[in-house]
C-alpha cells in the first residue's frame, strides 16, 4: 500500500469516527422521542392543533422546528413515528425538511458565525421555510403509497402499543437499529467521498468565488458530501472561501435537507424514486432561491461578515 492510500485510509477513519460519533447522539436521542411518540402519543393527536385546512395545516407545520427543536439527524426516526400517529405525510415533510433550519440552536449560530448578521440568518430561514412548505404543498396533491414505503404505509395503520415505559424503550431500540444502519451506511460513504474527492481548499474551489452561477451548484454538493451538522454548518460556510451572498445561503440550506448520510436515512421512509426527486428538487429550487435572494438582498450584503 503507498503512502498516499495509506493517508487516505487514516483520513477517512477518522472522518468516520468524527461524523459518526456527531450525529450518533442525535440518532440516539431521535429514536428515543420516537419510541415515546409512538407509545404515548394519541393517534391524530396533532389533528387537535394543526388547521383542518391542509394548505394551512402545511404552512404550520413548516414552523413546528422552533417548537421542537431536532437536528436533521433526530428529526428522521421522529417523523416516521407522527406518520405512523396520523400525522399526514405532507405535513411531515415539510416539517422534517424546515425543522433541522429553524431549530434556535442553528439561528443563533449561524447568526453568530456571521458576525451578528440577521440578514444572513433571517435569509437561511426564510429560504428554508419557502423550499420545505413547497414539497409539503406539492407531495400533498400525491397519493402517499407513491413516495412513502409499504412499510411505513402498513405501520400506519397499526394497532396502539400499551402505553408502558417497556413498550416505549421497544419501539426506541426497534428505531435505533433501523435507522442506525442505514446511518452507518451512510456515513462510511460520507467519509470516502471527504477524504478522495473534495478539497475545499483547492485551486479549483477558490477559483468559484467570483462566479456565484458556478459556484452554486458547487457549495450545494460539497455541502452534499461533506453531512455536516445543521447547528455548526454555519462556522463553515463563513469560512469557506470568498463566495458570494447566494453560494453560502445554498451550502446552509440544501445541505440540512439533503446530504450523503441523509439519502439513507430518508430510505428508512420513502421510496427510492421519491428521494432522488427530492434531491434533484431542493438542488434546484435551493439554486434558484439563493441566487434570488443574491440578486434581491445581495447589495445589502456586509463584506465584513466573509473572512
């Protein structure tokens, strides 16, 4: 083995070890609201509070992340649980996509990150709220049995677990190795594609600051490959590089909706064919909003807020 393969291998050992062990308490601590959820909690109980008009019950849903902060890790297992409670699966969606975004923890750092800039902040929120609340108000014009997994359309239908603490640590260990797996799966392909592809600090990335239309694109994969937190992906996007207004809000947003580890924690739910429309969705619609929102509220950008 050379000397490179053998750096390589190091570097992506722990590039496991570093995402793994980030995301593993919130992977822990998601099945374990879910397993409680799915015990406690009456079915249809969110039917009480959301509006009966399901547009505005969407719209609702797009806030509930300030409500019940999760990281984009946690919020998975918890969804498949209010599904399976009644939840419908477009308010789920919406939900799952904004929550991980409008978790305070994420707006405070991100409003930190960037120098004390509510621009910045309020733009990743607003931006996160609009793209989330459009899946939610598109996927609830299609029958849930074309995105959503047989599974998880069978478990909705079934009976009531007794609502002890037993039952409730059960259905929290079911969700664990369910969804542990597909996260372990994951984060070993996260950890490959860091370590033998992507260089933030390349020529050829530096060469993007200065062509937002390129460089879009370009923040929205590496946010991709790189699985970042939702709570500490700001620090990052403010120190990478000289990019533009648009290319960091994309990096922020695509890459709490949609990233390598995430791709197999979204098979845990929906269809295959489901998850690569949704990808190919957000990357087009988190593009198209970032340079919106660059071209809008770009001129009142603060050049101290960038490195």
């Amino acid at each position: 083995m050379t000397d490179v393969r053998e750096a390589q291998l190091q570097d992506g050992s722990f590039e496991f070890l570093a995402i793994f062990l980030e995301g593993l308490p919130f992977i822990f601590l998601g099945t374990l609201v879910s397993g409680f959820l799915g015990t406690y909690l009456p079915r249809n109980a969110f039917e009480k509070f959301l509006p009966k008009n399901r547009s505005a019950a969407i719209l609702v849903s797009g806030l509930l992340g300030a409500i019940f902060p999760v990281c984009e890790c946690a919020v998975v297992p918890v969804i498949r649980r209010l599904v399976k409670n009644g939840l419908p699966a477009s308010c789920a969606l919406a939900y799952m996509l904004a929550a991980p975004i409008f978790n305070p923890v994420t707006a405070i750092s991100t409003y930190k990150a960037f120098n004390n800039s509510y621009l910045v902040s309020g733009s990743r929120l607003a931006m996160g709220y609009l793209l989330a609340v459009a899946v939610g108000l598109i996927m609830a014009r299609v029958a849930h049995k074309h995105f959503l997994k047989p599974s998880a359309l069978e478990e909705s239908h079934e009976h009531q677990h007794p609502r002890t603490l037993s039952s409730a640590m059960n259905n929290s260990l079911r969700d664990l190795m369910d969804v542990g797996l597909y996260f372990t799966i994951g984060v070993i392909l996260t950890s490959l594609l860091k370590t033998t592809v992507i260089d933030p600090t390349s020529d050829f990335w530096k060469g993007l600051a200065e062509n937002s239309l390129a460089a879009t694109p370009a923040m929205m994969i590496l946010a991709f490959i790189l699985s970042l937190c939702s709570t500490s992906d700001a620090f990052i996007a403010a120190n990478i590089g000289n990019f533009k207004y648009g290319p960091k809000l994309a990096f922020m947003v695509f890459g709490p909706m949609m990233d390598a580890k995430l791709v197999f924690l979204y098979s845990t739910v929906f269809r295959w064919k489901f998850i690569l429309f949704l990808c190919l969705g957000l990357f087009v619609g988190a593009g198209a909003l970032s340079l919106f929102f660059e071209h809008v509220i770009g001129a009142n950008w603060n050049q101290g807020v960038t490195p």
